[in-house]
C-alpha cells in the first residue's frame, strides 16, 4: 500500500482515538458529578428543619462584594439564610469563610458586619480570613476552628459539592439552600460548578493542604479573637 493511502487511515485512526477519548472524559465527568450529587442531596434541609440540629456552627460560604464593599446579591442571601439558621438554634456559632487576601478586600468583615447589624453578637461570629475556596474552607473548618460538625449555607447548586467536601475532611455536615431570588450569570455557575466538582473530587482523594494553615481557633470560643486579621501572599495568619 502506498504512502498516499495509508496517510488517510491513520488521520482517521487518530481522530477516532481523540473521539473516544472525549466521549470518555465526558462520560467520566458526568459519572462524578452524579456522584457527588447523589450522595449529598440527602443532606440538604430546609430552614424549618434546621430547628432540630444540635452542629458546632452555621458555616456561610463567601460570594463575593459589591464595589460599594457591601455583600452582593448572591452573598447577602447566604448571609440572611444562615442568620436565620442561628436564630433557629441550628449552631451556636456563625463561622463566615471568605477571601481576605488583600488588605484592600475584606469579605468576611462585610460578611461579620452584615450579621451584627442584624442583632447577632459578634463573639458569636468567628471569621475565616483564609476561605479562598470552597474546598480549603471546609480543610480549615476542620483544622483550625476545630468544628466536628457543621451547616453550611450557599446556594443549592453549590451545597451539594460544599457537603462533599465537609465529608470527605470527616466532618457531619448539613445544607440548607439560600436561593432566594434568581441570580444574573446562573448560566456560567452552573458550568463552573459542573467542573469545580470534579477538581474537587480529586481534592477530596489527595486531599492537599490549603494556602494557609496556623494555630487553632476552637468555633466553640469568642470570636471576636478572629476580628482584624489579615492574609498576605508573604504571610500566614
């Protein structure tokens, strides 16, 4: 057979196995997230349940600020859903795990404030400077705040890989939703999610350390002694 027919047969041999491979790939991300999916949605309450919860603390994910420093749409719903949960009695303590990497960007101060300025004490509200994902806040949960147990407040398309990961550190974890209005972009989180499932799935098996570590904060404490901290790229806390 001549050069010239053969040079077809291995272009198409080689497309089939870039075929197949992408079939595989989408086979298998497809696979985990129905995993993590079905394997947590038993866990996910609503607020009237939450009533019967006795967990070291509410955990509420951050989500970002607005430009005036204010908590954004998506955010202030967390925070509403999980002071709701406090004052059911879910958890004694509100932990806020949110990004405060730089000096100029404070989420979980706004996220602090936003709780006391509806009633709740602020020795009662411990804040996680380092919470730079979902994955290392539920690491430093465990880690630094010393929770055993826990509910964690977000939106539901993000409870179910929150829950996962809070299992996968050994944590007793519980969802409950804050999806109180419909939110611009929902489109791109979905696919977002659909791959940070994944990333974290592996995580959840390797299980690396998170950007910062340091000493140990028992939820159980005052949290005030979390008040005007800071995260630098140079630095620990």
């Amino acid at each position: 057979m001549s050069n010239e027919k053969k040079k077809p047969k291995l272009a198409f041999r080689f497309f089939r196995f870039l075929l197949i491979c992408g079939l595989c790939m989408v086979l298998l991300t497809a696979a985990i997230n129905a995993y993590v999916i079905l394997s947590t949605r038993n866990k996910i309450l609503t607020l009237q349940d939450v009533h019967n919860l006795d967990v070291d603390c509410v955990l509420v994910l951050g989500a970002g600020l607005r430009r005036d420093g204010t908590p954004s749409h998506m955010l202030a719903d967390r925070l509403k859903v999980g002071i709701g949960a406090y004052n059911a009695g879910a958890a004694p303590k509100l932990l806020m795990s949110g990004d405060h990497g730089r000096t100029a960007y404070n989420e979980v101060q706004a996220m602090k404030t936003f709780a006391m300025e509806r009633n709740v004490p602020s020795p009662d509200i411990f804040m996680d400077h380092a919470g730079f994902s979902t994955y290392e806040s539920m690491y430093r949960a465990r880690d630094i705040f010393q929770a055993e147990s826990l509910l964690i407040v977000t939106q539901r398309y993000h409870l179910y890989r929150a829950i996962y990961n809070a299992e996968r550190m050994g944590l007793e974890a519980y969802g409950v939703p804050s999806c109180l209005r419909p939110y611009t972009h929902q489109f791109q989180f979905d696919v977002r999610e659909y791959l940070a499932r994944v990333k974290d799935f592996i995580f959840g098996i390797v299980q690396p350390h998170p950007t910062y570590l340091g000493e140990a904060i028992p939820v159980w404490g005052n949290g005030d002694v979390t008040n005007d901290q800071s995260i630098h790229p140079q630095g620990k806390e």
